[in-house]
C-alpha cells in the first residue's frame, strides 16, 4: 500500500452530487405527480352539449349532458358524444403531465428509473 493509504475514488464526490441531483429528481417527480393527481382536466363536445371532467389519476369526476343532447331515437350518438369527452379530458391530462415530466427531467426519457 502507498504510503499515507487508500484515499478512495477521487471521483466519488462526483458520484455522491449525482446521487443527490437524481434523489431530488425523484422527489420533484413524486411531487408533481401528487399535484396533477388532483387537478380537473375537461373536454366538451357536441358544441358544449356534453362535458366530461376527469383528475390526473384518470378518474371522471363529473359528467354533463345538455338535454338537447339526449335524443331517445340517437342514443348511440349521445354515447359516442360521451366516450369523445371522457377520452378528450384524459388526453389533456396526459399532455399536461407529459409537459411536465419533460420540463422536469430536461426532456431526458426516465421511464422506469423512479
């Protein structure tokens, strides 16, 4: 052994500051992730006849239907209607929490690390 001993990686400090960064990375993400689980994301079709407004956690939380919409001999087309909005709500919800993610992480595609 060299006199004065092993002194360790001379890189380890680097190692430790990326350990750190990528902790609080993690941290940010939990966070953000917590705050886009509870907000309202809406869609409206039909020309406003129907309105379906859902949560980052893919949840539809309410649903509205104009009685214009409601044609006993359509029901199809009011279900399509309502598939439209739901799907609409949940897009935006993803688009947001993709923004985010990007925003967060510098656009560096993290999936499956945290």
């Amino acid at each position: 052994m060299a006199k004065g001993g092993y002194r360790g990686n001379p890189m380890g400090g680097m190692n430790m500051n990326m350990v750190k960064q990528a902790q609080k990375m993690q941290q940010d993400m939990l966070r953000m992730q917590e705050e886009m689980e509870t907000r309202e994301y809406d869609a409206t079709v039909g020309g406003g006849m129907i309105k379906a407004v859902v949560n980052g956690k893919h949840e539809v939380l309410r649903m509205e239907i104009s009685p214009e919409a409601v044609d006993p001999d359509d029901v199809e087309m009011l279900q399509d209607m309502v598939v439209a909005a739901v799907n609409e709500a949940m897009r935006k919800a993803d688009a947001e929490a993709s923004a985010n993610m990007a925003k967060l992480t510098g656009g560096l595609n993290l999936s499956g690390l945290f």
